[in-house]
C-alpha cells in the first residue's frame, strides 16, 4: 500500500505539529532505521549461504538441491537490492524536493523486501533442514516458519491495527 493511498491524516492527530516536510523527514528517518534492521539480517543470511559452496559436503549435494541452493542465493542478492534502493533513490533525488516520493517509494521497497526476505528465510531454513534431516523434516520447517512469519508480520499487526481503529486510533 502506498503511502498516498492511505486516507489523509491531521497533522495534529497523533499529537504532533509539524510540517508535511517534518513529517517527510521523521517518516524517511523510520524507514532507513527499518532497512538498516533488514539489511543486516540479510547481510548475514547472504554471507552464510555463499559460504556454503565452499564447505566440502555441498561437492556431494544432488542437482536439485543445488539448483534451490542457487534460487537462494539470487533470493539474498534481490533482497539486497531491493533494501538497498530507496537508498540510491533518495541519492538520485537529494535537494530536488522529493522527500514525499522518497517516503512512499521506501515503503514499497521495504514491503518488498519483507516478503523477499520472508521466502528466503523460509528457503534457507528448508535448504537446512533437507540436507540435515531430508525432505519430509524440511517440508514440516518450511510450513512452521511461514506460519509463524504469517502470524508475526501480518496477523498480529492487523489485529492491532483492528484493535486501535475501534477505539477510534489511527
């Protein structure tokens, strides 16, 4: 959801004064600490699996877990792009009074790279668990963990945000 589609909200209501640029300037300073969070989990994620192809049982690997192991590695490397561009946009448009686009191009990019990192997690936890345990053990892992991301990253939140909005919260 962009930022513009979200119904238009008082300057005033959350108790704030300030300018649509403040808020421009706080929102741009939440979303860089919120890819800086997602960009080390991915950073880590990234060096674990490249480190993989160089440890002597991956030799021993099949084809088909190598081909999901090399899925994986784009998967890291898209995360990594995707986090990493609302940094570059907001260097292409530094000074050009664009600090609202930026915002709202952040906050699809970070929302893109949630559920990029989301089926990467997902991904290297059943990538784990087929070459330690087999297929039915990484089928079962891969099932719990998307569940769990389910549960966390959308059903708690929208269940808050039902929650705020009855009692009359933005």
């Amino acid at each position: 959801m962009l930022a513009a589609d979200l119904p238009p909200v008082d300057a005033t209501a959350d108790g704030r004064d300030e300018t649509p640029e403040e808020r421009s300037d706080r929102n741009w300073s939440e979303v860089l600490q919120e890819l800086r969070v997602l960009q080390t989990g991915t950073q880590i994620l990234t060096g674990f699996l490249l480190a993989l192809a160089f440890q002597p049982a991956f030799q021993t690997l099949d084809d088909g877990a190598k081909t999901f192991y090399l899925v994986l590695v784009v998967l890291a490397a898209l995360s990594a792009i995707v986090a990493l561009a609302p940094v570059s946009v907001h260097r292409v448009l530094f000074r050009r009074h664009a600090k609202g686009t930026v915002v709202e191009y952040g906050h699809v990019a970070l929302i893109t790279a949630l559920v990029t990192v989301s089926v990467l997690l997902v991904g290297v936890v059943a990538f784990v668990f087929d070459v330690v345990v087999g297929v039915a053990a990484s089928v079962v892992a891969a099932v719990v963990l998307a569940t769990l991301i389910l549960v966390g990253w959308l059903v708690v939140p929208a269940i808050i945000r039902a929650r705020r909005r009855t009692r009359g919260v933005l």
